[in-house]
C-alpha cells in the first residue's frame, strides 16, 4: 500500500512538473496569406518563441487589421499587426469600432506600409478621382486595406457604392482580376518591393501603373488623428515604372492587449528588437524596426508600459 502511494504520490508530481514546463501559448494575427503581413507575423512569432523562455507563439493567417485589433482588445494571449489609422480608430471607438472602443497599446512599431493604388496603363486612371465609373477592388472587407481606400476614395468625391464598381477581393485575386480585364484598378496596403506587385509587373503584355495616393493625406490627418505620412515608391522599384510614385503611408505595428503583463511586454519588445536580423532575412523592410522609430507618429496610441521601459533602458528619449 506505501509502495503503491509513493508511486501515486510520483506520478503527480511529473505531472505537475510536465504542466508547469509547458510553453504558453500565445498567437499573432496576421493578414491573408496573400500580402506580406503574414510572413513579418511568422517572422516575429520565431523570434518571440525562441527568444522568450515558456512561450509559444503562432502567425494566424486573418482578414487584416481591423480583425486583429477585435481579436487581440478581447484577448490578452493574443496580438496583433495591425496598421496605425486601424489602432487609433479602435482605441477611441471610431468608425468600424464606433461605440465599442477596445483596450489596445503598441509592443513595437514595425514597418512603413504603402498605400498603392494599382492600374493598367491603358484604363485613363491618373489619379485617385478618375475611378469614377470604374471596376476596382477595395481588398477584403475587416482589412486595413479596406479602411484606407474607403477613406481616400471618400476624399476624392466619390461614393464607394454608387460612383464606382466595387469589388472585395483579396489581393492575389485583385491581381488576376486585374490581369484578366475584369477590374480596372485595386487598392493594396504593401511593402517597398511587393511580391504581388512584382509579379503583375512581370507579366508579358502587361503594363502596370501606380497611381499616387498621398493627395489627401493631411487632410485625413485632421480628421482621423495623426496616422498617415507621406512615402514615395521611387523610380525602378517596379519593371516599367519609371518615375517616383507618392503614396499614403500608415505605420504598421505589433499590438496588445492593455492588460498582457509588464514583463511579457518587455520581454516580447526586447525579442522583436534584437531579433531583428531574423526577421530581415524573412522581409527586407524590417530594417526599419529601430528604436528610433518606437514614438509618435509612427504609433497612434499608448505604448505598453513594459515595451517602453525596455525602449527607455536602449536609449529612447522619446515619449
């Protein structure tokens, strides 16, 4: 009978010890498979899982950043890449999220996106105005993407619904939509060198456009809050595009529940930092991952407090 108590008194214990040594799990929402949110959310959840001891985190492939936002200000094991006009509408309660105002703060600014505005030459689209009358796709619906054309196609006068054909297509159909004659022109929220961008350049016969987005830029700001700047997609980024483009840009970032602990949210920052060589093999662009760029107005809301001490401890000034 002692035997057979010790025995049974064993047996708990590595049970309890196998619970105890069991990673945390933890995930990222990232975007469709399609765009390139969704190997820089695989890329950061590497370097977390590896770097961070008893975490495991998983990219989840999502429709974009207005769902990630829900996700993660409902969730406190789960985060976000959600771009910076997307997390200060959630933060205040505006727009998709009118009344419902979700508690968000930033871990780490990442990367620029650009806001392109894609066409064929041969469609008379020279601005944002002249889609007037015209197929175009406005991305998947609960996308960052989405939210941004709405807003800039608003600004240039025009009714999404009435004033042109609206499509919600995700971006690898918006490409073979394009291609094929079936849309004139689609809106995606991308990095510098594109891969869909790259291959629609790339394709015999066809002779892509980019049509400048930025035109209205500050004057969004106004409205919106302080979340777009101005980029440029310079000369010969693309096959057959040989002048710079100007584009709308809003700073994507890596968020979290208010309530993920100071010590998570430090560690989870200081591995998305120093990890950021990783990340760069898997997405050129992260190179801008810096300290430098952790301030406003590259993040739109609070950043959590754990992230800042880390921030502070490298050398941040700032906020």
């Amino acid at each position: 009978m002692l035997r057979k108590a010790l025995l049974t008194v064993a047996v708990s214990l590595a049970l309890a010890g196998g619970a105890v040594a069991q990673d945390r799990a933890l995930a990222i929402g990232t975007a469709p498979s399609g765009g390139y949110l969704y190997p820089l959310g695989g890329a950061i959840a590497k370097v977390i899982s590896e770097r961070v001891e008893g975490v495991q985190v998983t990219a989840e492939a999502t429709a974009g950043s207005v769902q990630n936002a829900q996700l993660t200000g409902a969730d406190p094991t789960y985060l976000g890449l959600v771009n910076n006009d997307t997390a200060y509408d959630a933060v205040v309660g505006q727009n998709k999220f009118a009344g419902t105002p979700l508690p968000l703060r930033t871990l780490v600014v990442l990367v620029p996106s650009h806001l392109y505005l894609i066409t064929r030459a041969d469609t008379g689209i020279d601005s944002i105005a002249d889609l007037k009358g015209h197929r175009v796709s406005t991305n998947l619906p609960g996308s960052g993407i989405e939210v941004m054309a709405l807003r800039v196609i608003g600004y240039a006068g025009l009714d999404p619904d009435s004033d042109i054909s609206r499509e919600k297509m995700s971006i690898p159909d918006s490409a073979a939509a394009l291609k094929d004659g079936k849309i004139d022109a689609f809106f995606i929220i991308g990095n510098t060198h594109a891969a869909p961008l790259l291959e629609l350049a790339s394709t015999p016969g066809m002779e892509m456009k980019l049509v400048p987005t930025d035109t209205y830029s500050d004057r969004m700001n106004s409205e919106f809050g302080q979340v777009y700047t101005h980029g440029v997609i310079a000369a010969g980024t693309y096959p057959g595009i040989d002048v710079d483009v100007p584009v709308q840009d809003s700073w994507n970032t890596l968020v979290a529940h208010k309530d993920l602990s100071d010590e998570d949210a430090y560690n989870f920052a200081k591995a998305v930092i120093e990890g950021k060589a990783d990340i760069v093999a898997i997405l050129p662009d992260a190179d801008a991952i810096a300290i430098a760029n952790q301030v406003a107005p590259q993040s739109a809301i609070e950043f959590h407090p754990g992230a800042l001490k880390y921030f502070r401890e490298q050398g941040l000034a700032a906020n």
